[in-house]
C-alpha cells in the first residue's frame, strides 16, 4: 500500500478544495448537528473525496468518519479489522464558517491493531500568512514532517506552563483550571480545532505560525475518536504521555469505544509526563473535594 503516494495526493488537493469553499463561506449553508457542532457541504463533499481517495488505494478500507452519509463502516464490539481508517474532515467547522479565523484542518489517521499509525493534517491556513501547515506522521519511522520538513518536537527541557483545557463555553469551569492557574500555568480553554491544540502539544510551531502556543499538556473530556487519534499518533513518536483522567493508557482504542454510535473517549490527556501525571492527579484530588464538600 503507498501511503505516501495518498498523503501526497491528499495535502496536494485539500488546500484548494478548501479554499474554493471559504470564498464563498457567506454563501454556505451550516446547519448545528445534535451535538451542537456545525456541519456544512464543506464536510460533506471534503469527507466523501478523501474517503474515495482511499478507496482508491485500500478497496476494502474499513473508513469512520464524522459525518453522515458517506456510506462510512461502524464496528461491531467482536470485530477486529487489523485496519482502520479514521476522518475528520475539516476539524473546527466553527472556525472554518468564520473568514477571518484560521483554526481549522482536515485529518485522517490509519490504525493497525488498534494503534494510530499514521497521520496527515491538513490545515491550510495556519502558518504565518495565512500559509499552509502540512504534518504528515509514521510511527513506524519515527519521523514527523512538517511541510515536507523534519518537524521540531515539542519536548525540551524547559516547559512552557502553557495548557489546552478545552471546553464548551457554556460549562462551568472545573477545579482542576484554578489549581493549575495557581502553579502558574496559562490556559486556553477556548475550543477551536482540537486536533491542532494536540499538534502544538507534540510539535514546536512557533518558526512557521507566528504566535503559536507550545502546551505542555492536552486536555478533553468527551472526545470524539477523529478529534483525538491523530494526535496521539503525533504524541507518541514525540515521547509524549496520553492517558484518560483516571492515568490508564489511552491507546491501544478500545474496539468498545470504537463500535459507539459516536465513537468518544471519556477523557483524553496528552502532553510532556511529568505534566500529565501531575494534573492527573490534580484532577483526582478536585474531584475527590467536590464529592466531599457535596456530601457535607
């Protein structure tokens, strides 16, 4: 199978695809889906060419993607493909509506037994200048490029005390946000394109994205798996921790967690190990407090 040969085909065409829809963005219907997240044609059509793309190159592909009616496979829990494909097709559809703002990408993960093996991200706005950021990911070599470029990883020796706590704007903000602003932690909890919060944990972007944040730690409740398995793709050839809230391993994905309607992890923290242990445990010990301040 030539994975290079699709990741090329794929960061050649997605730029431009997705250019020609935001010139007309003000002409597009969006729609809020069940969740409360935007779905355009945008979606639609992006989701239905990279899923024909990989048809092309794997005719059995095993595909899920986000969006309906692409005629995309859900698992059943005693079914194990050794290969699945997984697709966001534009991550941040609530900053793609938006002209001015560039937080968006298209994604697609391979998993082999369960494990992200593969990724590209497409985000073609992102750099300075509004100019494209192209990641392309292998375990298996150990290599990360970034448009075309051995990427910088995100894991020196000195932490940068910044953190992507996510969360929807109408939630109440937990405790653990004030416990890791009181060690001096700087937090974005605004959502935009998870997927690239989880990039500039694993990467260093700051010579190509003028601006951009280097996190020290990743952190969603709620996950949904396209938002998430790329990356842990990423994360993993960096070294990286990823966990849930209560420190067990994130990967291998559960075939479980895989079969639901809307694949989700419950929880989803990545970042450098010393900072995920730490908030782990912030975390339980918040929680702990809460259940006993409510009890009294």
């Amino acid at each position: 199978m030539d994975l290079e040969q699709l990741w090329s085909e794929l960061a050649r065409e997605l730029p431009d695809t997705l250019a020609a829809y935001r010139s007309r963005i003000a002409e597009i219907e969006v729609q809020e889906k069940a969740d409360q997240t935007l779905l355009t044609e945008a979606d639609v059509a992006v989701e239905r060419m990279i899923i024909d793309k990989i048809r092309a190159l794997d005719p059995a592909a095993r595909v899920l993607a986000e969006e309906s009616g692409s005629g995309t496979w859900r698992p059943g829990v005693d079914e194990e493909p050794e290969r699945i494909w997984i697709i966001d097709p534009i991550d941040g559809t609530a900053e793609f509506v938006q002209p001015q703002n560039t937080e968006f990408c298209s994604v697609v993960c391979l998993l082999e037994r369960r494990e992200p093996v593969a990724a590209l991200i497409v985000a073609p706005e992102l750099g300075t200048g509004r100019t494209p950021v192209i990641v392309r990911a292998s375990r298996a070599d150990r290599l990360i490029l970034i448009n075309g470029r051995p990427a910088p990883f995100n894991n020196g020796p000195v932490p940068s005390l910044v953190a992507s706590l996510t969360r929807s704007s109408t939630s109440k903000a937990p405790s653990h946000e004030w416990a890791m602003a009181e060690a001096g932690y700087r937090l974005k909890t605004r959502t935009t394109s998870q997927t690239l919060d989880m990039l500039r944990t694993a990467l260093d972007l700051t010579e190509i994205a003028e601006g951009a944040p280097r996190f020290d730690l990743f952190y969603r409740p709620q996950q949904k798996v396209w938002d998430g398995l790329a990356g842990l793709c990423l994360g993993e050839i960096v070294g990286l921790m990823s966990t849930d809230m209560d420190g067990s391993k994130r990967l291998p994905v559960s075939m479980e967690s895989l079969a639901q309607p809307e694949p989700t992890f419950a929880s989803t923290v990545m970042g450098r190990p010393e900072a995920v242990k730490w908030f782990v445990e912030v975390a339980r010990s918040s929680r702990t407090e809460t259940r006993k301040s409510s009890s009294t």
